[in-house]
C-alpha cells in the first residue's frame, strides 16, 4: 500500500507490538504526529512536560516489561534534550529506542534553525543510530533499530528523519518483527569445561549478579544453580531483585554502599563467579585489592566487559541464563556448609542497620513501604543517598520490582521511569523515592501522572540538602558543605497540591503507614514529603578507591 513515510513509521511501530511511545511535539515532527493522531486507537501517546521525562519514561517502561520503550522528539533542542535519557540507557543495557525528527533534507549542513547533528551528538551512548535521508529506507531502518536494540546485550537506538521524509510518499509491506535469538554461539565448550572445574574445586564460591541476569530473564536459572551448588550471593545495585531478599543464600548488595557480609565474602572467598556483571568501580572500588584470594569465573554477553576492570581465571561469553541452563544440566548438587554457616554469622554480626532516636529516619521509610506493600512493589529511584537506603533496605522478591540509574547516576531519572513503569504494569502500586534535590530537577513530570491520571506514588526524603555529596564533604573534606545546602523557599504541600496531587506531609515515624496507604488507597498521582536530618549518612561505606578492608561502617563512624 502507499502510505506517507510517518505512516510507514506508525505501521512499523504497529508490527514491532508497540502499543504506547512518550515524546514532546514540535515542527520537525508535525508529521508523524499527525499520523499518530489518526492511529490513537492503537497506540497511546504520553505528552510528558519535557524531553527528557519522555527519554526515562520509555526507559522505565522498558525495565519494567521487558519490552522496547519508545519517545519521540523534535529536532534540536527536542533531540538534545533525549540525551541524558538515552545515555542513561545506554549505561544500564535497557533497550529504548528514540525518535527524533530532523530538519528537510535540502537544509541539512546549514545551520537551519532547530538543526544539530543528533547522530553525532549520540554516537558514543547509543548501540547503533541512524539517520534516514530516503523515505525508501525508512521502514527496513526502523525495523533494524528494534532489533538491535533487543539483540545481544541490549541498548537504546536512536533514528533520526528528516522532514521530507515523514511526508514523502512510498510503497509499504507489512513484515513480521525478526526473532531475537539469545546468544549461545559463543558458549565455547572449552570455557565450559573450565568453569565447572573451577566450581567443583572450589571451597568457599561466592555469586555476584549484575543487570544481565535481569536482562536475560535468568533468575529462577540462578536461584536454581545458588541452591544446588549451595553458594552464598550477592547482587549490584542493577542485579537487585534476580535472588529475592528472603532467600537464605542471600548476602545484600556488594561494593561500595552493599552489606559488610557481601564484602568480607567477596574478600575470603577462593571463586568469585560474576554472572551479567561489569566490575564496575563502585563494586570492585579498588581493582588491585578485589577479591584478593579469588579465582575469578566471569559470564558475560558481552567480550568487551571480560578482563576489562578485573583479569579473570576462566570467563564464558553468551546470555547468561543460557550459559547457568547449561551448567545446571552438567553439575552435581554438592555442599558447602562450612561455609555457607560463616556467611550466616557474618549477617547475624553485620546486619544493616540506623541510629533510632526517635526522629524520622528515611530507612524506617523503607521498612515501612516493603511492610505495607509486601514486597508486590516497584520501586523506582532517583540517584543519592535515598537511592541507596532504598537498595539496602528495600526488600526485593522480583526482577523487573526495582528500578535505578545505576551506571550514570542520573538525578531526575525516577519520575519519568516511574510514569513508565506504571504504564506499562499498571496493576502493580509504583514508588519513585526521590531526595529533593532530585525533585528540584524533575517535578514537573507530576503534571504529567496528573494530566494522564498515571497514580504513581512519589517520596521526596526532604533533608533540605545535596544528601550524597555533603556526606562525602563531612568525610572528606573536613565539613566544607560547598554548594549543598539547599536554601530554597520551595513550599512541596503547596507544589504538590498546584499540580493536583494528593500530597502529604510526613514529619514523624506514626505519620508515616497513614500517608501510604491513604497514597495508595487514592489510586491518583501521589506526592508523601517526608522531613529528615539533613546530617542523615549512609553506611556502610568504602570509600572511593579503597579496598573492602576499608569499609566504614555505623559503629565505626560514630567512634
């Protein structure tokens, strides 16, 4: 049939099952706006308050279905405002792909107004981008994007379409989306051969899950080779929610904020197995002392990854639920309970806990949340210390239940992922816990959960500061808090209550049930301001650079 080319996209959005995209309009895509008017049966558009909340939603979408997020923006300044989003991606594997218009092709190279060179701009934090000169080649490009952005280790893609492109007339077939394949070609029996000697032999294995185990969809695979290779394990801040908090094999986090118990392990043990990891330096804080007694067994999708930050002993290149499928198949249920029962002392001795004075604590927050909602939550943050008392005492029972920019570190990220998040599970209760300095930079997508009735429930732990980088000032540089104390008028109730949210002020712990049950029991857009000490610090902590040995726990800072 002969379609326009911003027809041709909506119906190759259409074949790729995409049933919702978040964008901004403007002039370089008037005509693909004009398509997605006519098909708004078929595919919900999310007008978000500014680019970059669409960039994370589609990213908060992705993480949360497993499906491909999409948004969609205009030339320049629309295009630019994705890249924080896109990057952000791009850093934590989440496949997004990104739309963005782009100005006639005869004005291209001249500085036409809203012209910037958005493939160049995103060539370092994209998988693969495109621009499409050729309304011929639209259709195979978009599909191409979607695949990419699947396959392999997955990544956000952009596609950028010049003006006369969207308007230009072409002949379009239907085509059924290509099958993404897992990848097992690279799963060499030799590397395989040499990973199940390496856990035969070893006496004290330990197990650290990053996001490829989510990515891969590899969880039950995992928990099944935890409990018969009976191995104690941890996760990274991505990995959260692969091995559920209550199993018994279950250390916490590992690195630099993660449990005390998951360090020493990491630090004692014999085989350190990394499963869809990237020894990432807020893990491995100091590369020359990590796992200093330790064999390391390294599964990954992506080559690029294997002897990057650590030398491994042995690695095994390929998805990494299908590389555990098979060393379960292959490995017999043996017994490490010796131990496992140190790992059990170790918890019992080093538990994670707070100073209970009496104030509001953002960790009795936490608790407070999990008991309320069981663990059925999703949890989205922004990135600083709430970030990190949500991932330590946050209780997770599922992939996909706790969403964070963990490789870029993105302040604004939550709100935006957590409207995605809730669009695409909308039978699940979502959370964005957010500190205000990370509610300064992105409020205004509340308008958005209001204006498309998307009940997100958000947490502002307010301690009227830049949380994260004070505490490192206190430490590190002997209290010169430079630049972070946020001395704003700001009244949150009045903010919350002008967007239309049902708001609440949280200033002591009996406050605290109330506000989320009556938050949930709105079923509308949620904003519960939570008032804490502006001195409030998270540990344990390994300061940059240094090794387990120099981790700073409560006790220690409070001596």
């Amino acid at each position: 049939m002969l379609l326009n080319g911003s027809e041709i996209l909506v119906e190759c959005l259409k074949e790729q099952g995409v049933d919702t995209v978040f964008g901004y309009p403007g002039g370089a895509v008037l005509n693909i706006y004009d398509a997605l008017y006519k098909h708004q049966n078929e595919i919900k558009h999310y007008l978000t308050a500014h680019e970059q909340g669409a960039a994370h939603a589609a990213d908060g979408y992705a993480r949360a279905t497993g499906k491909v997020g999409v948004c969609i923006a205009t030339s320049g300044p629309g295009a630019c405002n994705l890249v924080t989003g896109i990057a952000t991606a791009y850093m934590d594997s989440i496949p997004i792909v990104a739309i963005t218009g782009n100005v006639a092709l005869p004005y291209l190279g001249r500085d036409s107004f809203q012209e910037i060179d958005i493939t160049g701009v995103t060539m370092p934090i994209t998988k693969h981008n495109f621009i499409v000169k050729d309304v011929k080649d639209l259709a195979e490009t978009v599909r191409k994007a979607f695949y990419i952005a699947k396959k392999g280790r997955p990544g956000p893609v952009l596609i950028d379409i010049t003006k006369d492109v969207t308007a230009d007339m072409c002949e379009y077939t239907p085509e059924k989306p290509q099958v993404v394949e897992k990848k097992t070609s690279s799963i060499l029996e030799e590397d395989l051969v040499n990973a199940i000697e390496l856990i035969k032999k070893a006496q004290k294995p330990f197990l650290y899950c990053g996001g490829g185990c989510i990515a891969s969809e590899a969880s039950s695979e995992i928990i099944k080779f935890v409990e018969s290779q009976d191995i104690p394990v941890s996760c990274s801040v991505m990995g959260l929610g692969v091995i559920p908090s209550s199993h018994p094999n279950y250390t916490g986090m590992i690195g630099m904020h993660g449990t005390k118990t998951s360090n020493l392990l990491a630090n004692e043990c014999d085989l350190f197995i990394a499963m869809g990891a990237r020894f990432s330096d807020r893990v491995a804080t100091n590369f020359n002392k990590f796992a200093p007694n330790a064999k390391i067994l390294h599964i990954d999708i992506d080559p690029a990854e294997i002897n990057k930050n650590i030398l491994t002993t042995n690695s095994i290149i390929g998805d990494v639920g299908e590389v555990v499928k098979i060393l379960n198949s292959r490995l017999e249920k043996t017994e490490h309970s010796s131990w496992i029962e140190k790992a059990k002392e170790y918890k019992k001795d080093y538990p994670l806990k707070y100073e209970k004075d009496g104030s509001l604590k953002p960790q009795f927050i936490m608790e407070r949340i999990n008991a309320i909602c069981k663990g059925e939550e999703i949890i989205v943050t922004e990135v600083g210390q709430h970030q990190m008392w949500a991932c330590q005492f946050i209780e997770n029972k599922y992939p996909r239940h706790f969403l964070t920019s963990g490789g870029l570190g993105t302040m604004g990220y939550g709100l935006g992922a957590a409207i995605g998040a809730k669009v695409g599970q909308p039978d699940k209760v979502v959370f964005n816990i957010a500190g205000d300095g990370c509610f300064y930079m992105n409020h205004i997508e509340m308008a958005t959960a209001v204006a498309n009735d998307v009940p997100i429930i958000e947490v502002v732990i307010n301690n009227h500061v830049l949380g994260m980088v004070r505490q490192w000032q206190n430490l590190f540089y002997d209290a010169r808090y430079s630049s972070t104390n946020l001395d704003k008028a700001t009244d949150f109730v009045k903010l919350g209550e002008a967007y239309k949210a049902v708001t609440f002020n949280v200033t002591r712990e009996e406050e605290v049930d109330d506000a989320i049950k009556a938050a949930i029991a709105s079923k509308r857009p949620a904003l519960i301001i939570c008032e804490i000490g502006k001195d409030e610090k998270v540990f344990p902590m390994i300061p940059a650079g240094k090794a387990c040995d120099d981790m700073i726990t409560l006790d220690e800072y409070k001596k």
